[in-house]
C-alpha cells in the first residue's frame, strides 16, 4: 500500500497514477492513516500551506518516525521542497534528503514549460516532464543519486530512502516514475513496461473528484475506465 | 494560448486544490496570508466590502502595489481586472503574475463581451452562478472557475446557491440521455462540446473554486463538501477581528472539511467575524453576481 498525503494539492493525480499500475493506495490525512504503507507520495501543491498544516496536526513527526522505520517517501515538487535538508532562503521542514532547494527557480506561472529526458535508468524511452512554478535542486550532498540533471539544476534525485522531483509526472501519461517509486517501496507494479499509458488524458484524475463527497467515495472504478489486464486479487503483486 | 500552455495553466490550479486563496491590500496582509497556509494571495487595493461601501468605479488596482506584494511572498499572486477590460489584462500579464481573475467584484468595463483569454499565455480564473455561465468563461479560455457568490456580504448564502445551481445542472447532464443534450446545452447557452464533456466527466473540465461570502472555518467546509476545489476568502478575513487567527483556522478547516471534530476545533476562539449584510437588504443595482453573464 502506498499513501498520498491529503492535505493540499494534486492527491488525485497520484492517486490515479498509481491505481493505473495495480497498487493499492490511499490518501492520508493522519496518524492512523499511516498504518501499513510501504511508502508516502508528497505530492504538488503550495509548501508553505503544506509545511504549516504538517506542523500544526503534528504529522511532521509521523513522516520523520515512518521514514525511520523504513518507509520510502518521494516529493513531487512541494513535496520535494518539504523533504530537503537545506532551503536556499529559509528554514527546512522534513529535512530528510540531502539536497539544496530553490523556491520558485524559474519565476512566475507564465516560466512554467512542459519539456522531456531521457532517464535510462526509469525507462528506454523518453520521459515527458512537466514543470508548474517548479524550486530547483541546486546541489546534492553525499549518499544522493542524481537521476536528471538539466542545466544548471538537478531535477530528479534519490537517496535510498527518499525521491525527489521538481516536475509533476502524475500530470503526464508516464507511469514510469511512479513504477519506480513502487519498486523502490519494494511492491510489484503490473501492467506493461510502456512509456506511456494511453488511456490516460489529463482530465483522468477527475473520476476521482465529482462533483459531491459522497460521489468521490463511489467514483467509478479505474477497471472499468481502464481495459488493461490486472490482478485484482493480488494488486500489490506481493 | 497555445494548447500545452492552456493545459499547464489549468495545472497550475490543480495545484491549488484544496487550499484557501486569500484576498489581500498590502505587503503585511500578504505576508499573514502565506504565513497562515494561504495557497495564494489575490492583491486588490480595496477589499470587495470596501469597494461596496464606497461605491463609483472600482478598477484593476495600481500595478506598483501588486508588484510589492509579488516580491514580498513565494505563493503564487493573482489580481482582478474588469469584465470585458483586455488592456488591463495585458498590463498584468506584462507584470508577470500568476493568474488573473477577470472579477465581476470590479466594475465591468465592456456588458457585452468578456475578455478572449485565448489571446493570453497568463492565466484566467472566473465567476460563474451556474453550468452555463462556467462553461461559456471555459470556451473563452478561462483556465479555473470559481461560484461569483455575494463578494464583500460576509454572506455564504449565494456562494451555496451558484454551487448548488452548478451540481444540479451537472446531475442532470450526466442522467440525460444523449440526445437531449443538444435542447439542454441551447437552453442554457453551454457550448454543445462542452456539454458532453461535462456530461462524461460528472463534474466541471477545470478546477472550480467556491467565492463570495464566505467569512467562517464552517463556511469553507461547507463549500468544500458541497464539492468545490478550493475557496477564495476576500473581505472575510481582513474584515475581521484577528485576520491572522482566521486566516489559519480556515485553511484547517479546509484542509479537513469532512472532518467535524478538526472543524470545531478550527472554529474555537475567533473572535468577530466580518459583520454581514443580508443579500435582500442590498438594493438590486448594487449587487454584483449579476454583472457578467
């Protein structure tokens, strides 16, 4: 099982995402929520809010104590933000990978850009990547694996417990960051090892977000929006 | 626009999903705003209230106070411009923000047409009372949609009606067969695209945010359960006794809007709330949901 932390931000994106590849998820709003996930997505969204909702319910410190234990985390965007141990014009939050952060590295909505990479590591095709007000990683300290570097900045990173990426993939049709994320939380992705995944378009995050509460809990399931194959009985492939 | 800068644009909202998008007049009320969890500030030079206290024209504010509080906070700035008023929207988009609400709260500048956001790389957010009147703002280019509700009355009562009015013309367009979607879209003047679009989807294309009138935690939650994205709090929070106290429990309540014990704990110890007006006591000329169509 893999959680999304539900506080602010793009949730149902990775949530799609990751149902997409089999596994089992769920969004996480507190302590309880935290019971049995292999690994956490922090996922976009604005940092500041994140950061302030985390302190005052005290979640930071359920990150920090599953991280110990030996849950994998991954940061998209604000979420990478939150997982630095070093910010370029302030005080670090979770502090649990070391790498340096810039808040805003590009400038305003009117800099954000879609563009792609290849990652042979993740995928033998092409990435696309898609970068909304993205921070830049500006260095990576010892025990840091760089997995993108564009320019001067770095734009995907890992340690052996953490993931960071100042792009969003749960905003394209690539399934390969999430697929590597499962992986790395030690859980089986199934479906195949395509690049892109077809049926997704960017309004797929939707079936999860109509327009009442209690329209969201019985938003239709993926396996009727998807006609891909997959083990139902055993979706985490474990 | 081209369609890969309309699509990141729509993105950026996405992001704002589930957060509190706060109405403020100067560097200090910005700064609270982010302080408190705001997801962005909206930089006016008169909060809606004000605006309708002092009356005459209410126009895009001064560019040179909206580019203090650009540079003052990290979370993203929006500012209004007039219906209808495309050169503000140029002025703003040369300022380099990050989205525009083309605001019936400002007084409009053209009753025929609104602005062909198309023509702009910068973002559009804008009002809407019902499916029709989203979806038309959609075709022209807007990138996110937020209920027009009753801006500066301190009152929800409106924001529930344009979501509710929103929800119930969205539930009929799932349940209709197709062929009555082409009478349903002419009927209430939805571009017949979009129709299906939404007809399929079960909700709005774009992230849509609740406005106008929300002053209380309670306020927001209930937006939030009624199924909005997000909400916008304009005078509520300045307008009230301690701005930096609200302004915090909202974006608790909104963060936990199905979660009544986190809710009444956001709604302990406030102190006053913005004083509201009743929506009948206000003079029909004077209400600003009807501006815009």
């Amino acid at each position: 099982m893999i959680g999304v932390l539900d506080l602010q931000g793009d949730v149902f994106e990775h949530l799609d995402h990751m149902e997409r590849l089999g596994i089992a998820v769920r969004p996480v709003k507190q302590a309880e929520d935290f019971e049995g996930l292999a690994g956490l997505i922090l996922p976009g969204g604005e940092s500041t809010c994140l950061a302030r909702l985390l302190s005052v319910f005290d979640i930071d410190k359920v990150i920090i104590r599953k991280f110990h234990e030996g849950v994998k985390l991954w940061g998209t965007c604000a979420g990478a933000i939150l997982l630095a141990k070093s910010l370029t014009r302030e005080a670090p939050h979770l502090g649990l990978i070391d790498i340096e952060v810039e808040r805003n590295g590009f400038g305003s909505q009117l800099d954000s850009f879609a563009s792609e990479a290849s990652i042979p590591r993740l995928s033998q095709t092409p990435i696309p990547l898609t970068f909304i007000r993205a921070p830049k990683i500006l260095s990576a300290g010892k025990g840091v694996d760089v997995l993108l570097r564009m320019g001067d900045f770095i734009a995907a990173a890992e340690s052996p417990g953490v993931l960071v990426t100042i792009f969003h993939p749960e905003l394209t049709p690539s399934l390969a960051f999430h697929r590597y994320f499962a992986r790395k939380c030690g859980l089986r992705p199934g479906g195949e090892e395509t690049a892109i995944d077809p049926s997704w378009d960017k309004t797929s995050w939707m079936r999860l977000a109509r327009i009442t509460p209690m329209e969201r809990r019985s938003a239709e399931p993926l396996a009727k929006v998807l006609p891909q194959e997959m083990d139902h009985e055993n979706p985490e492939g474990i | 626009m081209d369609a890969k800068r309309y699509e990141l644009n729509v993105q950026l909202a996405q992001m704002l999903k589930g957060g509190v998008i706060m109405d403020v007049t100067n560097v200090e009320q910005a700064k609270i705003a982010e302080e408190a969890g705001a997801v962005a500030v909206m930089a006016l030079e008169r909060v809606p209230a004000d605006i309708r206290r002092d009356g005459g024209v209410a126009r895009m504010s001064d560019p040179a106070m909206i580019a203090e509080i650009k540079k003052a906070v990290s979370i993203p700035v929006m500012a209004k411009v007039r219906i209808g008023h495309f050169v503000e929207a140029q002025i703003i988009e040369a300022l380099k923000i990050d989205y525009i609400d083309e605001s019936e709260v400002l007084t409009p500048a053209d009753e025929e047409c609104h602005i062909d956001k198309t023509k702009f790389a910068i973002p559009f957010v804008c009002g809407a009372r019902n499916l029709g009147e989203a979806l038309r703002r959609i075709a022209e280019g807007a990138a996110m949609i937020r209920t027009k509700g009753e801006a500066g009355t301190g009152n929800v009562v409106e924001a529930v009606r344009h979501m509710r009015t929103m929800n119930r013309e969205i539930r009929q367009l799932v349940a209709m067969p197709v062929e009555e979607v082409t009478g349903f879209a002419k009927a209430n003047g939805i571009p017949y695209e979009l129709a299906l679009k939404v007809r399929e989807l079960g909700r709005l294309p774009v992230v849509n945010f609740a406005a106008g009138g929300i002053a209380t935690p309670a306020d927001a939650a209930l937006m939030m359960q009624l199924g909005c994205d997000g909400v916008f709090v304009g005078s509520g929070i300045f307008k009230s006794a301690t701005p930096a106290v609200r302004a915090r429990a909202i974006v608790k309540a909104t963060a936990y809007f199905n979660d009544p014990a986190k809710i009444l704990e956001a709604s302990m110890g406030l102190g006053e709330a913005m004083p509201g007006l009743e929506i009948s006591a206000i003079p029909k000329e004077q209400l600003l949901a009807g501006r815009g169509w």
